[in-house]
C-alpha cells in the first residue's frame, strides 16, 4: 500500500504528535508498505529517507503552547506537488484542525483521506481558530481517528460525526532492550518534557524535589528534554540545584537508556494532554511511574493500577508519593512489571494493524489520492508561478 | 441617498451569492465523499460474501455450518440489486450466522487447528472489520450532509440540485467474536 503521511509540526522540535508519525512511519516501512511523510522542518539535513520537506515553520501560538506550523501560498505547492507525485492509495492527516500542512493537504487532495486527532481542543479554540476552515477540511475526510477518548470528544462535541478509537503506540522493543545509563550516583527521579512549558509541571516537581531531599539526601533529579535548564532552576536552593542532572534533549536510544536507568519517572503535567505517551515508554523501559491525576494518565496506567498517581499541582502530595516508592524497593519492582505487562498492550505492530483495516476500509474500490484543483484560488496560484499549466 | 441603498444592496446580494457557492461548494464535497464511501462499503460487502462461499468450498466449517453460511451468502449477493431495506436484511441475517458460527476465541483457535487453510480465517476477520469500519464512516458521511441538507435555504433554493437525499445503511455488523478477541 502507498500511503501519505502529513505532519502539521515541525520535524526537528520533539513533540509526541511528530514521535507518533516516525514510529508510525517506521512501523509500517517495517511491515513492507510504501510510505511518504511531508512534514514542516527547520533544516532539511535532519530528515530521514522517507520523508520530505514542507517549508520552514513559523512559531505560533496554538492550543495552549508554542507550536511551529507551516503555511502560506509556496507550503500549498510543495503539498500538491508532494500529493501529485506521491500517487497514494491513502492519504494520512495528522492533526487536522491546526492551521498547518494537514488543512492544506485536505484542501489539496481528493479520493481517500484518513485523520487522526491528536489534541483535546476546547470549542472555543476550535470557533477561534475558523470554523469554516476546519469544516472545509473535515467534510473531505473519509475516516476520523482519534488517539484518546478525550480528543474523541473533541470530536463528537464540537464537530459533528465520530471517530474510531485508535491509541497511541510504544516501540516496545526500542524500550525494553534499553541498556541503562548510569552516569550518577543514589536513586534517580527522572522528569521528560519541555523545561520552559508550564503545561509540562516542571515547577511543580522541582517544589517536591526540595522535600524529597529532606527524606532521601542522596536522590539525583534527572532532567531531558530541551529548554534552558538554568532558567528552571533559577532562584532554587543550592541543594536543589547541585542535585539535578540536566541530560538535554536526547536521541531515541539515549531516551529510552536514560528511562531505563531511573528509579522513579514523574509526570507532573498540569493539563493540555491527551494521551501521556511518555508515561507508557517509561512504563516500557521499566521505571516506576508517578503521575499527575489526569484523566488521560490514569487510563494509561489503569486507573492507577500501574502507577503512583497524585492530585495535579499537589506538590507535597508528589513528594510523599515518590519518597513511598524510593522506601520501598518491592513497591517498584511490582509496578515495573505491571508496567512493562501494560505498555505491551500498546505496542506499535498492533496498532498499525489497526490502522491498516481503516485504510483497506475507505480505499476499497477507489482509485487513490488525486489533486483536487476545484474552488481553489490559493492553490490555483501558487500552480501557475512555476509555469505549469492549468486545468 | 439612493447611491447609498443601491451600494448596500450589492454589498447584500454578493454576500448572498457568497453564502450559496460557499453551500454548493460544500454538498459537493459532501456528496462526494458519500459516493466514495457507499463504493467501499458495497466493495466490502462483495467481498465478504465472497469470501464466505469461498470458505464453504474449503472444508473450514462441519457440512451443517457450511449450508447455513452458504445459503446466507448467497441470499446476500442475490440482494445486491435489491432494495435497500431488504438487503439489510440479507446482509444482517449473514453477519448474524457468522457470529454463531465462531462465538468465542476458543472456537476460533479450533478452527484454526484444523482448517486446511489458517490464513482464510484472518481474511475473514479483517474483512469484517473492515465492513464496520465503511458502514461507520459512510453513516458518518450521509448525517453529516443530511445536517447541510436540512437548512430552510438549502431546501427551499434546490442548492443540492436533484441529488436524492443520501439514506444511512442499517445493517448488523458485528464482526464474529471469536476473532476479534485478543
């Protein structure tokens, strides 16, 4: 099967939509189809084979966050042209309610489009951000997926119609093999995100990690992830800030040793997520996991069957919770279990087995993805300037 | 003075004409998709009866299964041409063998044991997935547009020319349990 991919965000941030579309990719290149992925990307070097370049991204405030999107007139032709070689059986929208390379790619293409969202988005966002234009994109949509129950809602709530339920997926293997990265002593608590995101709720476990150092004074703060690590620690006890290892932003295999290595992985988030895919690859990787009692987090660990969980925000009750765990050796070896036996549920040959029956549903008896040139003035243009001829 | 009210009334009429291409343009694309999907939706219908009565010639089932399917199946393609309603029906009553015929995972793996060919039941499975899957996103399809359709002005101004109104496809649809246990 010939199969496109758009990705809305840019390919060099780290992100767990852009994480989504690799694995998903990878999985799919492993299991003998043909794939293409159009993403935007700040410098085309980065790219792997399969995927090709949608134009630089441009930071712009979206959905509670600073997300890079691409658009305008000169992205519009790279995705025709991308949708006019491609001859794909399916096209796959990531996203498609951002104002990125996935409404353009709906607008740009006709014949069988599946969509996937990734994103819980209030319904004031989604009026905000043009209801027109996400209507103009949905209507064309053959298939809708959604990666949670929450962005499922999103969906049913506030845009008309439904969604197949289809969750996010862990490279098991990539996690579970991991050798551990031991470059610190006493027991590590591990944090993973986006340092200067409050969403992410680094503030929240740097308080803890204050009264975690009373109980336990050898505990290591493990920080990955990119962001400037001194403006985190800023203004916090010295203590604290001698404490902390700050690993950066890491490669996948580096990702998956340094999980491997912790002793307990907090996730304080305060909102905003959908899924909590970082919570199954620690779960993989085998570290105990404390998170914050979002209702996506606890459907991941199963309504706290496996993880600690703590109410959003409650840094004294984080604290109390990770300090249990260090105390209390069988504790953790009995939730690394359950979460490596959890995050095998959720592995990615399974889920593209699912998303292979989606695409066989819609592509049946149709003859692939076509340039759709109808009612389009921007596309229109941006066809003539390279001289090409028009319909 | 009057310059004035001929300039608002353009103003209102092109807004007018904006807001009817603007309805066109979308129960085109509506209609669209809802031919794309009724065709991959019949396409797995075909194909599941198909693959039914190319089971019954395999041995897969014991001879009082294989009749029951059989007939099924061939009650479901001869509804093909048939109405709507009707072949519903024929396509339920289909679905509703299937199930009785592989019930549980433990039928299934048995099944599986014996059959002369292992990978018929995945084709099975997966088609019949599939099927739900196309009958989900075409209903999904035909209220979307029947939401556009049900507009006064829509009705009353034809926007949707003589397109008949799209009807949903009723049917039972539950793949066999058996292989969709995991």
């Amino acid at each position: 099967m010939r199969i496109g991919i758009v990705c809305p965000y840019a390919w060099d941030v780290p992100g767990g939509v852009q994480a989504h579309i690799r694995d998903q990719a990878e999985t799919l290149l492993d299991m003998g189809h043909e794939v293409s992925v159009i993403t935007p990307v700040e410098d085309p070097m980065h790219l792997p084979p399969y995927a090709v370049d949608g134009g630089r991204p441009r930071p712009v405030p979206y959905n509670g966050s600073v997300a890079r999107l691409t658009f305008g007139v000169k992205a519009t032709a790279r995705v025709r042209r991308w949708i006019r070689e491609g001859d794909f059986d399916v096209l796959h929208v990531h996203e498609p309610l951002a104002p990125s390379l996935g409404v353009l790619a709906c607008w740009a293409a006709r014949g069988p489009i599946v969509a996937t969202v990734h994103s819980s988005i209030e319904r004031s966002r989604v009026l905000i951000t043009g209801y027109y234009l996400a209507q103009t994109a949905l209507e064309k949509i053959s298939a809708l997926i959604a990666v949670s129950e929450h962005a499922r809602r999103t969906i049913v709530d506030h845009l008309g119609g439904d969604a197949v339920l289809i969750p996010n997926g862990v490279r098991v293997d990539h996690f579970a093999d991991a050798v551990p990265l031991r470059i610190w002593s006493g027991p590590a608590i591990g944090f993973l995100g986006r340092m200067d995101e409050p969403r992410k709720g680094l503030p929240v476990l740097l308080a803890a990690f204050d009264r975690i150092l009373d109980q336990q004074a050898g505990a290591r703060l493990v920080l990955i992830g990119p962001g400037d690590a001194e403006e985190a620690l800023a203004g916090l006890p010295d203590r604290v800030r001698e404490a902390t290892v700050c690993l950066g932003r890491l490669d996948e295999v580096d990702k998956a040793r340094a999980l491997a290595s912790l002793d307990v992985y907090v996730a304080p988030n305060t909102g905003g997520e959908s899924f909590g895919i970082v919570l199954l690859e620690a779960m993989a990787a085998g570290a105990p996991v404390v998170a914050s009692d979002l209702d996506a987090f606890a459907r991941v660990l199963d309504g706290g069957r496996c993880g600690v969980m703590f109410p959003v925000e409650d840094s004294d009750a984080l604290a109390s919770a990770v300090i249990g765990l260090l105390e209390d050796t069988g504790a953790r070896t009995h939730l690394a279990q359950a979460g490596r036996r959890r995050a095998a549920a959720y592995d990615w040959h399974t889920v593209a087995g699912d998303l292979l029956d989606v695409y066989a549903s819609v592509i049946a008896g149709q003859s692939g993805v076509r340039e759709d040139l109808r009612g389009q003035i921007v596309g229109r243009l941006a066809r003539r300037r390279p001289g090409g001829g028009e319909r | 003075m009057s310059w004035w009210w001929l300039a608002a009334g353009v103003v209102v009429l092109a807004l007018f004409g904006l807001y009817f291409s603007m309805t066109a343009g979308r129960l085109d694309r509506l209609h669209r998709r809802i031919d794309m999907s009724r065709h991959a939706l019949d396409t797995q219908l075909l194909r599941r009866s198909g693959l039914c009565l190319e089971i019954t010639s395999s041995g897969l089932f014991d001879p009082a299964t294989t009749v029951v399917i059989a007939d099924c199946a061939h009650a479901a393609r001869a509804s093909t041409e048939g109405e709507v309603v009707a072949r519903g029906l024929a396509e339920s009553d289909l679905t509703q063998v299937l199930v009785a015929a592989i019930p549980d995972a433990q039928e299934a793996q048995e099944l599986r044991r014996d059959a002369p060919d292992p990978s018929m039941l995945d084709d099975l499975r997966s088609t019949c997935v599939r099927l739900q899957l196309s009958r989900r996103f075409h209903n999904d399809a035909v209220r979307a547009c029947r939401q556009v359709r049900k507009q006064r002005l829509v009705r009353w101004l034809r926007l949707a020319g003589r397109t008949p109104l799209p009807q949903t496809v009723e049917m039972d649809d539950t793949p066999p349990p058996g292989l969709t246990a995991r």
